[in-house]
C-alpha cells in the first residue's frame, strides 16, 4: 500500500509520520506538504501514487480537493486533526500520528 502524509511545509508533522512508517509492513510511504515553499510539494504523481493520504489538518484536505480534483472513490482521504504545534520527531507527535494513522493501515 502507498501511503502519502502531507502537512504544510513538509518539515515536521509529515515528515515525522513518514520517518516513523518508513519500515512498517505492507506499505511504502512518502511525505509532501502543500505550501510553494515546502520541503517537498505535493504533486498530481505523488497524489497518483498514493493509495490512501494522510493530511494533519482540514485546511490540507480542502487544497487537495481543490487543487487535485480528488475523486472520493479511488482515493482515500483522511485527516488526522493534528495542530502544527509540535517539531520534527516529538515524542507526543510520536504518539499521537501512531494512534490517529495505524487504524487505516494494513496489520
């Protein structure tokens, strides 16, 4: 399974989620974020790729829509509803992107 996480800048919440899946079983994962100065920017072949999106806020969710044209049924959506208030690789970030995300992924 292709799993792609996007956040904003694609420096800590997206980024952490793929360092901390990148050797879970079953899936391959990428991160992006969605503003032009991004560490990496979302893109339509990163959106191909990707067999379900993890996005961190509502706000995130809306631009794909927009920008992407997200067909509901090929693709899954799911926000996680987790603030940009935490750094690369925080413990409670940690935390809170393995209880949020590991429902949605293969076991």
């Amino acid at each position: 399974m292709n799993v792609l996480f996007v956040c904003t800048l694609n420096r800590w919440r997206s980024l952490t989620a793929e360092k901390i899946f990148a050797h879970y079983p079953g899936i391959r994962v990428r991160s992006a974020g969605t503003a032009a100065n991004a560490r990496v920017r979302v893109n339509k072949k990163l959106i191909e790729w990707a067999e379900i999106i993890f996005v961190m806020e509502p706000k995130h969710a809306k631009i794909l829509k927009h920008k992407f044209d997200l067909d509901p049924e090929h693709k899954r959506l799911i926000c996680l509803d987790i603030p940009d208030e935490y750094q690369y690789m925080d413990e409670e970030l940690i935390q809170l992107l393995t209880d949020a995300a590991e429902p949605y992924l293969p076991s």
